[in-house]
C-alpha cells in the first residue's frame, strides 16, 4: 500500500463513497481509503456489516465513518446518497457494487435482468453526475468504476453482467477525458478474478482460464488506487493484461466469444 504522506488525501478528500462497501473488494475500498487518511461514507444494504466494518475502521484509523444502509438497485437511491452527503466534502466516488446473474439468459427472470441493469448501471451513472458536480466545482476530485475483463466481448451465461461492465468501461473512459481539463479524475477498473469471499462462496469450478490471475482484493483496491488519475482504465496484474492483449488482438473475435462461452460453462457446469 501507497504510504499514507497525505497527497492522495489533499486531492480526493476530505471524504470517499464507496457504494457496495459492506463485503469483499467494497470492504477493502474502505479500509484503504481509510489509511490514507480519508472519511468514508459506505453504503449497502447488510446495516449490521456497515455498522461493525464503520466501528473497526474508526478505531484503527481514527477517521469518521458513515454507514448508509441503502439498496442501490432503488430507483432513488442515488438522490438519497446524494442527500445524506450534501453537509460533507466528497471528493471521491467508488461505485464497486454490482448484481452478477450467472446462468442462461433466457431462464432468468426479466425483472432480475433489469434489477441487474439498475445496479450496475444506472446507479453509478446517477451517482457519478450527482457527486461529480460539487467536484467539477471545486476543480478536484475522483470517480472510479468498477467494471471487470469481462467488459471485453461478450460472454455466455454472464451476458447482460458483461454488458453492464463494458458500459462502466466505456462511460469511465469518455469522463476521464471529459472531465480531467476539469481537475477531476476517472478510473475504470477491469478486474480478472478477484478471490473476494462471495466469489469463493460461489465455488465455481477450477477451468484453466477461469482461475488465471486471480488476485486478492488487496491487491486490486492497491494497484486500482495508485493508477487514479494516471490512465482511462486498467487491469490489475500483469498477467491479466497480457491476457487481454493476447484475447483482444490476438484471436479472431468469434473464436473469443466462444472461448469465454466454454470456460464458462466449465466453471458452472452448463452445456
Ligand atoms: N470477484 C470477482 O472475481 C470480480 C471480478 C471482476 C470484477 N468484479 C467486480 O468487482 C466488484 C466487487 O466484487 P465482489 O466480488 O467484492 O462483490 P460482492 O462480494 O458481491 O460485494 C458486492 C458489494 O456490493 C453490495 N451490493 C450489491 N448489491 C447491492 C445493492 N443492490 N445495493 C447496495 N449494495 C449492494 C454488497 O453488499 P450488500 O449485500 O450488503 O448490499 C457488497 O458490499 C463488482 O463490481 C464486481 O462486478 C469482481
């Protein structure tokens, strides 16, 4: 982790949102803002994990936390975010929640495709435009988007997930140009496999590609932190990139699509 020498605090405090803090990469989103120095609001739906995670970080990091027990996928979530934070200086927005529906697409309810459209996308739209005016006011501040390799092509089984994350890539991307001249920077993280506890209680099956660079969450929150405000986007870990230089440039667009299909379909068992 970067030492705390209070730059990153001086650009992107006095406070942090992560939205989907309660577990996980969210819940280590947390934990390093707060060693750097930073106030965090976090906001999930589990009060209870918000309220212990905003007590241990209190203590060992002696900065304010402030838990808000809200669901995302709530067409008003947004504004109410936006409400509960207007007395602080926000100078930084993570939005990492997202719904992941694995299975196929047609067998799955449309009101959970559209919930999964609302929390991966039009949530972190809402909040980027809500937070992101008081930061173009002040010519500073900070917004990152979690979006994941899978953002890359389309994938059988995670088709709408996929979807989404390419849309957090691609609007991150247009508002890091966009708003840099504007003193604020934008982030899109493109994360492979990420060992966080929800993704290991999912036990998906061990397939060759499905677990290539897997990284710990500390590792992703680390490297993710570091590259704010120096590119439009990134995938953590070297393997991971050369990965996706290899997907991207290398194979015929088809045979990737089907390739993710197939490993896929190992991980969770479909035919
Ligand atoms: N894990 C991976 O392998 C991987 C790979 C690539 C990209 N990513 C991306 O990384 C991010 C985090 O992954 P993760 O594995 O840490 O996810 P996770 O364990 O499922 O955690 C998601 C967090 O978001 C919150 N959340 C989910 N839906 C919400 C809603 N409707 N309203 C409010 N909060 C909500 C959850 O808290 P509550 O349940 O308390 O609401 C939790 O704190 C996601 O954007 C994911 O797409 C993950």
């Amino acid at each position: 982790m970067k030492i705390n020498d209070g730059t990153f605090r001086a650009r992107y405090g006095s406070w942090a949102v992560v939205a989907g803090a309660s577990i996980g990469l969210g819940a280590e989103f947390a934990t390093q803002l707060a060693a750097r120095g930073l106030n965090v609001v976090i906001v999930a739906r589990q009060a209870d994990r918000l309220v212990e995670l905003s007590r241990q970080l209190s203590t060992t990091y002696q900065v304010q936390l402030r838990p808000l027990p809200i669901d995302l996928s709530a067409p008003d979530a947004p504004a109410l975010i936006a409400e509960q934070t207007r007395d602080i200086d926000v100078g930084l927005l993570i939005y990492n929640a997202a719904l992941s529906i694995i299975g196929p697409f047609l067998d799955q309810p449309l009101d959970q495709h559209l919930r999964e459209l609302d929390t991966n996308t039009r949530a972190p739209l809402a909040l980027a435009y809500l937070l992101g005016q008081s930061m173009r006011t002040r010519r500073r501040g900070g917004i990152i988007l979690m979006s994941s390799l899978s953002a890359m092509l389309g994938s059988a089984l995670i088709a709408n997930y996929a979807a989404t994350k390419a849309y957090n890539q691609v609007l991150a991307e247009g508002l890091w140009d966009e708003l840099r001249a504007q003193g604020v920077d934008v982030l899109a993280c493109c994360a492979s496999t990420i060992t966080t506890p929800n993704y290991l209680a999912s036990q998906p099956k061990r397939s060759r590609l499905g677990s290539f660079g897997a990284l710990p969450p500390e590792a992703v929150v680390t490297e993710t932190l570091n590259a704010l405000g120096r590119q439009p986007s990134l995938i953590p870990g070297r393997s991971n990139r050369l990965a996706a230089f290899f997907i991207r440039r290398m194979l015929p667009r088809r045979v990737a699509i089907q390739m993710m299909g197939q490993t896929l379909r190992q991980m969770y068992s479909q035919q």
